[in-house]
C-alpha cells in the first residue's frame, strides 16, 4: 500500500485504530488529504465505504485526538517562537 506525499499522517492515523484497509477508500472516494477535510465526513460515508460502526467511532476519536494534538503543537510553537 504505498501512500502519496502528504497523506502519511492518515495511514499513521488509521494504523493507530487498525482500520488501514480503509486508507484508499478514505482518501480516495471521500478525498480526505487534511484533516480538517474530516469535517465533511459523515457516519453515512463511511457506512459507503464498508466501515463498520465500531470502526467509525474508532476514526472519530482517533480524529479526536489528533485535532487534540496539533491544537496542543500550534499553542507551543508560539509560545516557543514568540521569545
């Protein structure tokens, strides 16, 4: 499964909840490359693309954490670079 640049922070993402097998599907029948693309996805497209409910609550908190964590780095990287 080889993925496009720019698109390695979703296979980190689906790996983490092991839905990887999803990785083409999500990228390219729902054509999320951003994170922020995620606001547009609803539990609908992913039952179209075969993802179970158990998978998608998995998605959506592993999405969860991740808009966590680059809220968390954008807060300290000016706190760091503003001295």
């Amino acid at each position: 499964m080889q993925s496009d640049e720019g698109t390695e922070w979703l296979m980190e993402l689906l790996t983490d909840v092991q839905l990887q097998q999803y990785f083409l599907r999500i990228r390219d029948d729902l054509n999320v490359t951003r994170l922020s693309h995620f606001d547009y996805v609803k539990n609908e497209d992913l039952e179209k693309i075969g993802m179970g409910r158990p998978g998608q609550r998995r998605l959506w908190e592993a999405v969860k954490r991740r808009r966590a964590m680059c809220k968390r780095k954008s807060w300290m990287s000016k706190v760091w670079c503003g001295s």
